[in-house]
C-alpha cells in the first residue's frame, strides 16, 4: 500500500466508528429501515445531481450488492442495534466479525489466497465474540447479537461482491448502492415497519441532528472512503484498518452516550483484535506476510 492508500484507509474506522454509535439514539426514534431509505434517498439525491456520469456496473449487480450490503445488512443491524439488550459498545465489538467474514468470503469467491494464520485468526476472533456474548453481567441479549452476526456476515458479502461484480470507483459505487438500496428500503419500510410519520413530525432537533451526523459521517463519507479504497486494495491490505472502528466508537460511546466499558468487553474487545491482527498479519514482517498471504 502507498502512503497515500494508508492516509485514506484511517478514515473510514474513524466515520464508521462514530457514525454507528450515533445511530444507537437516532435509531431509537426513527424505524431502522425508513432511517436508512432517508440516509440513501439523501446520497441518491446528492450524487444523482453532482455525478452525472454514467454507472459502469451492470444494473442485475448494483441489485445484488446493495442488498447485500445496505438493504438487508442495515436491516439487521440497526434492528439489533435498536434492541434496549444491546449497548452500542457490545455491537461495536460484535460486529467486528465482519473481518473474518470479508477475509474468508474474499477467499472463496476472489480466490485469494487462504492458510492457516487466517484460519487460526479467525477462530481466535470467533471466540473473542463469544466472550462479549456470554460472559459479561449484562450480556447482550441472544436475538439482537445473532442479527448483528448476519448482518455482518451480509456487509462482508456486500463488499466483495462489490470488488468482483463492481465496476466504477469508490464515488461511482456509492451512487450505485443508493440508487439500488432506495427502492429496495422503500418496500421494506412500509411493508414491515410503522410509525414513520409519527417518527417525522415528533423529531427534535436533536433527532434530525443525529440523524444528519449518521448520514454524512457514518455513511456518505465513510463509504466513499471505503469503496476508493476497496477499488485500489486487496481486502486483506483494506479490511484490518476496520479494526480501529471499535476503539473509536467505544470512546464515542463513553463520551456522547455515557456507556460505561467492563472489564469483560474490554477482555473480549481485546481477544477480536488479536484475532482480527492474525487473521491480517499487521505486525509481521513483510516478507513473512507475502510468503503466507
């Protein structure tokens, strides 16, 4: 990776980190769903306007990766999230199982290159996550965890089909993953959730403020972080950068939401990173890296 892909792969841990804590209040007033249709008809809209060129991805593909990515992965995610059993900090963490997922399904479908580390780290991230499940006092709770774990498992499939079936740079995927995921999240919104009206017009400002935070940070700047990234590297040199996500958002969370941190996740948090470290080789040596990945 050049200096300049390293500079760029900080920002999207640091904009996810923050925007998905944020989302835990905003989510708890706004229906998940109807939230994420008002977050991408904002994108569609701003980059329908100011990206004219024409999308290079094939229409049959921007389907399958938006739902993928956005329709049903935001789905379950916010919707655990949502869950008064599961704190911001404990889902951060949670999901951080997405990076196993992307390094494995990388493997499968681009057929990058797979060997016992990134089997070993994986594991060791597996059971990182079981240790947030079950050990701390107030555990999450076992619906709303198991929404998270799909819903990563979705992100981390929505990416790479995003690397294989996409054909436009980080800007052009965006657009194509909102225009895909608006109509998708309008069906769904009236067909499985209620209250968006009452949602709408008892919103303070506080409300529409974190709904913007969510918006611009959590999705439209970290996501044009992200697919520019995920055009210039593998998702083995992109996907450990995430790893800093949950450290930014449980800082977040302490200092915005009051969340107090245990022991426990801490013990946990620590156990996916390393997990989630070997699965990367960060801290390897370079020619070691090579010879494994």
């Amino acid at each position: 990776m050049t200096r300049r892909q390293i500079l760029l792969a900080f920002l999207p841990p640091l904009f996810f980190g923050t925007g998905f804590t944020i989302a835990k209040p905003a989510v708890e007033h706004f229906p998940p769903l109807f939230m994420m249709l008002m977050v991408y008809g904002g994108i569609a809209l701003l980059l329908g306007l100011t990206q004219r060129a024409r999308l290079q991805t094939p229409w049959a593909s921007i389907i399958a990766i938006s739902a993928f990515a956005v329709t049903i992965q935001g789905a379950l995610l916010f919707w655990g999230l949502r869950s008064p059993e599961m704190s911001a900090t404990a889902a951060n963490l949670i999901l951080q199982i997405q990076i196993p997922f992307a390094v494995l399904l990388d493997w499968l479908i681009m057929r990058d290159r797979m060997d016992l580390r990134k089997m070993a780290g994986t594991a060791i991230a597996v059971a990182g996550v079981a240790i947030v499940i079950g050990l701390p006092e107030q555990a999450p709770g076992l619906v709303p965890t198991v929404m998270i774990i799909v819903s990563a498992f979705c992100w981390a499939l929505g990416q790479v089909l995003a690397r294989r079936l996409g054909r436009d740079g980080g800007v052009g995927l965006l657009k194509a993953n909102a225009f895909g995921s608006v109509p998708q999240l309008a069906v769904a919104t009236l067909l499985i959730e209620t209250g968006q009206y009452h949602s709408l017009v008892t919103a303070t400002w506080l409300e529409w403020s974190m709904l913007a935070f969510v918006g611009v940070v959590g999705f439209y700047l970290a996501y044009m972080c992200w697919f520019s990234l995920l055009r210039q590297c593998r998702m083995d040199e992109a996907a450990p950068f995430i790893l800093l996500m949950p450290v930014v958002g449980i800082f977040t969370a302490a200092l915005v939401l009051g969340e107090t941190v245990s022991a426990v996740q801490i013990v946990g948090g620590l156990v996916i990173l390393t997990g989630l470290l070997v699965v990367s080789g960060l801290g390897l040596p370079r020619s070691i890296r090579r010879r494994s990945g």
